[in-house]
C-alpha cells in the first residue's frame, strides 16, 4: 500500500476479511525501528474503542517470521488526505472547513482520554518531555551540520527559556495532521488516525500546535511541506485559531502557550528532517523529498520564528 516514509505497510486477504501489516523496511530493520513498530501496536491497542483507530490484531517481535518484527491491524476505508480533495468528495471552503472540525475532533477524543491507560509511558517524565527534545535535537543539528541554520540554534535556546509546564499529561501522537488520518468515505468523520510510532505522553498542545500551524497557510509566502494540508490554503477555510478553540471547548484545556507550541512544533520539525538533507548533502540519498528539505526546513524555520515572536523572542 502507498504512503508513508518510515514502514512497509501491506494489505493481506485473510478469512476474517482484509487485514494490514506493517513493518520496517528490510533494509533499514534496527533495534529503533522495531521500537516503533512496537510503540505504535501499543498505543493502538490502548486506544482502540476509545478514538478511532485500527483495530490491533496481533504483534510478532520474532524477525524470523517475515524478517522483521511486524504488526496485524484491521483495515480501515478511508481517504488519506494532502494537497488534493479525493474524487467524489465535495471541494468547497465549507466542506474544507468540515474535514479540518473533523481532524480536531478526532485529536481531541485523544486528548481527553484521562487517566491514561496503563503501559505507555512514566507520566511524570512526560511533563519534561518539550525540554527533552529541544536539547536532543539542538545536539543533534549541531553536531552533525551541512549548512548555516542560526534560527536552529536561536529558536532552541529562546525555546529552553521559556518552555511552560504542561497544564496536562495525555496521550500525544507526535506528527499528527491531515493526511496521516483516514477520512471516513461518506461523510466529514475520521475513521482512523494512522501511523503511531512516534506517539508518547506529553502535553496535547504539542498536537494541537503543529497541526494548527500548517493549517489555512498563506501561500504567498514560503511554505515548509506546502503539500500537507494544502487544500486548507483558500480563503473560507476555517482557521488554525477556530480549530484550537473547537478543541478547547471538547477538551476543557487552555489555549494560553498554543503559539509557543506551534513554534516547538516547526522547529522540531525543522530539525528533525534536516536529517535526511544532511544524508543527501552527503551523497547517501537522492530523491524529491530531500531535494526539496533545502527550502523546506529554512520556511518552516522562519514560521515557528513567527509564531515565537508572538510569544515575545527578541
């Protein structure tokens, strides 16, 4: 099956009716990508009657299988969402606007999913998580580094400084927005939330910030991954800041450092794909997608720039 970066994933016919698997790539299996296969099966199984999501068949760690530890989930109809609106699906600033109320629905029933199931992770070091990463990744850039990236460093620090403590503990997906979710065939409803291997516990306004930020861009100015969500980017479209309040209202959670978080969420994001431009600076990858990381991570950079002045970065 098409779509994704990270793991093969399969449809398989099976008695009970059609299944799918999922697993690393033989050629980049490793104790990380295990991991993640094994994270994602675990927090679906978690979740699963309480937000959409697949319903968790098996797990197999022994490689000897299939070559690799694998995952067995139901299939699930749907359309994955990115810069085009799916044949039959109505494509109207109104019908948009319908698919993002959707998307925020779904995270939030995530989001209020309180106490947190057993098995996922020490609650009390998820409220470090935000400083964690900062200083993982502003290691990771400066250790390893193909090009002049001073918002990198600038966002990090300013971002260490004035991180806020989380007002609460739940369960985040950690790249969530639209087109890693199915939309329901018939109507506005996300009938799953897909690819779950970053998911960990954190504060939600980690979720709420990068999927509220690359929603209803302007176009006319430089996009990171333009691609994504690009059908929001219309005029009528409801806004990034309507989503936040809709998902405010269902969750009863502030709003007060949203745009600290969508500028955490950028540049994490920022950072983290710089990765893959490093390794085709490097002559180890060639493709589009990297290729296109050289405009890619500066924009992103500059809009979680913009979100932080708007918390006070000097």
């Amino acid at each position: 099956m098409t779509g994704g970066n990270a793991n093969v994933t399969s449809l398989v016919a099976s008695a009970r009716g059609p299944l799918v698997l999922r697993h690393p790539p033989a050629d980049t299996i490793s104790d990380l990508a295990s991991a993640g296969i094994a994270r994602e099966f675990r927090f679906i199984t978690a979740l699963h009657g309480k937000a959409p999501v697949a319903e968790p068949i098996a797990f197999c760690h022994d490689p000897a299988i299939i070559g690799a530890p694998f995952s067995l989930t139901g299939f699930v109809e749907g359309d994955a969402i990115t810069d085009t609106v799916p044949a039959g699906r109505e494509n109207t600033a109104a019908a948009i606007s319908e698919l993002g109320c959707a998307l925020i629905d779904a995270l939030a029933s995530v989001h209020v999913i309180d106490p947190i199931p057993e098995g996922l992770g020490n609650a009390e070091k998820a409220r470090s998580f935000v400083p964690r990463q900062i200083e993982r990744w502003r290691g990771v850039r400066a250790e390893v580094a193909v090009r002049d990236l001073p918002l990198i460093e600038q966002l990090g620090s300013w971002m260490n400084d004035n991180a806020p403590s989380p007002e609460a503990i739940r369960i985040v997906h950690c790249d969530y927005h639209l087109d890693n979710v199915l939309m329901a065939p018939a109507r506005p409803r996300v009938s799953a939330i897909l690819d779950w291997e970053m998911a960990t516990l954190a504060d939600p306004l980690v979720d709420l910030g990068l999927v509220t930020a690359i929603w209803n861009r302007d176009e006319r100015g430089p996009l990171g991954f333009a691609s994504v969500q690009a059908i929001s980017n219309r005029a009528g479209v409801v806004s990034g800041n309507e989503l936040a309040a809709r998902w405010s209202a269902a969750t009863g959670l502030s709003l007060e450092h949203i745009n600290y978080y969508r500028a955490f969420a950028l540049w994490r994001l920022a950072a983290i794909v710089e990765g893959a431009y490093v390794l085709y600076r490097q002559g180890k990858i060639d493709g589009r997608y990297e290729r296109g990381l050289e405009e890619d991570v500066p924009a992103l950079l500059m809009a979680a720039a913009a979100f932080a002045e708007g918390r006070g970065m000097p």
